[in-house]
C-alpha cells in the first residue's frame, strides 16, 4: 500500500482549524482533522449535483450559475460538460490555498476547466457573492460543507438558515434553482427550504461515479 504524502496545509480563515492536501500515488484527498473532506476518487454525487441542476435548468439562454466551493472541480467539469457555449458559470472559493491546489499538485484532476472561458473564478466569500446579486443567476449550487451547516467555516450557517435562503431565493431569478449537496440527509432544512416557498426536491445520489458508496443528499429548490 502506497502511503499518504502531506502536499501542503493552510488555515482556515476564522482560525477554527486547518486544510491538509494529502496524495497517495495519483489520488488526492483534502482533509479537516479527521474529516476527509473530498477524495479524488469520489465524484459522483458532486458530478450529479451539477448534472440534475442542468436538466431542469433545460434550455434557457444565456444561463448564469453560481458555483460556492471549488473543492477538486468535479461540480464545475459536470456542469461544463451540460451547459451551452454562451453560459457563465461564476465559482466563488473563499480559500486560496484550494485555487493553489488546483491550478498545481491537482492540475490533472481539473483537466483544464478553469481555462474555460464560460469560467470566472473568485476568491470570496460565496455568501457575500449572493447577497450581492439581486435577480442574476438561473442557479446557485452550494458544496461548501459536508452539509446545510458550517462545516469548513462556522460562519457557513447564515447560508442555510431562514435568511440566508431568503437572500438566494433574492439572488436568482423567477424559476432559478438553488441547489445543495449533503454527506447526509437534514429533515430540518429541507423544512426551511419549504417554508422559504421554494418549491423543493430531495435527491440521493451515490459517492462513486459507478453507482456505489455512501448515499448523498442533493437538495433542489426552486424559486417560485
């Protein structure tokens, strides 16, 4: 067994923990502590929250998505691959060690989607993205924690809360889509999700792309 090589850590900003890239041969993991945030090798569920926010997006012009989290690019090579030439496709990533990561160690893994040129990346705060972008997006798809609470940063928890989801249901457009992916289901939010009046689907999805692995939870909500 080829054991795990530390690449790089970084703090994160609230000063809560740190971030460690870790590499075994050609598979990378990004960790927390003892939480294994993101693996190399599991894209299925993160491929599947772009792939099912593109079906019902269908066939708009001009599509504008938000994408809050880079994480190992899964969600945003899935949603290039659906989206049509004239899309915009904005990913806010509040760590810049993660954008090092991705345009360095873990370059292969991103097979060149930031260079995309439907692509604009941001170092931000995705929460203060939104709040800046009354009526802009068709969709904002939200894989910044392992689920509807803040995870990475404690700060997260104004996104899923009552008025956080007023504030994206502001930021998108009459039928846009706010989508969020979990490690695991939260009776609660989607509670919240309906009592913001968006019109709400929950959805499991499988870790690996073949269909196995741990179950995921992708929530799909609609504004009105």
């Amino acid at each position: 067994m080829i054991p795990w090589t530390v690449l790089d850590s970084t703090p994160l900003p609230d000063g809560s923990g740190e971030l460690r890239l870790k590499q075994r041969g050609s598979e990378f993991s990004i960790m927390l502590g003892s939480n294994e945030l993101m693996n190399s090798r599991l894209s299925g569920s993160e491929e599947a929250l772009a792939k099912l926010v593109c079906e019902r997006l269908g066939q708009r012009p001009r599509i504008r998505m938000l994408i809050g989290g880079l994480g190992m690019g899964f969600t945003l090579r899935a949603a290039l691959t659906h989206l049509p030439p004239d899309a915009e496709v904005e990913v806010a990533e509040l760590i810049p060690a993660v954008v090092g990561w991705a345009r360095g160690p873990m370059a292969a893994v991103f097979a060149g989607c930031l260079d995309d040129p439907r692509v604009q990346l941001t170092v931000a705060d995705v929460a203060g993205v939104i709040a800046k972008a009354k009526g802009r997006y068709d969709a904002i798809l939200l894989d910044v924690d392992n689920g509807p609470e803040g995870l990475t940063v404690a700060g997260n928890d104004r996104l899923y809360g009552a008025e956080g989801l007023h504030v994206a249901k502001e930021a998108l457009r009459p039928g846009g889509i706010l989508a969020v992916w979990s490690s695991g289901p939260d009776h609660g939010f989607t509670r919240r999700l309906r009592n913001a009046d968006f019109a709400t689907e929950e959805v499991t999805a499988r870790a690996r792309r073949t269909g196995g692995g741990a179950r995921h939870v992708i929530w799909l909500a609609a504004r009105r």
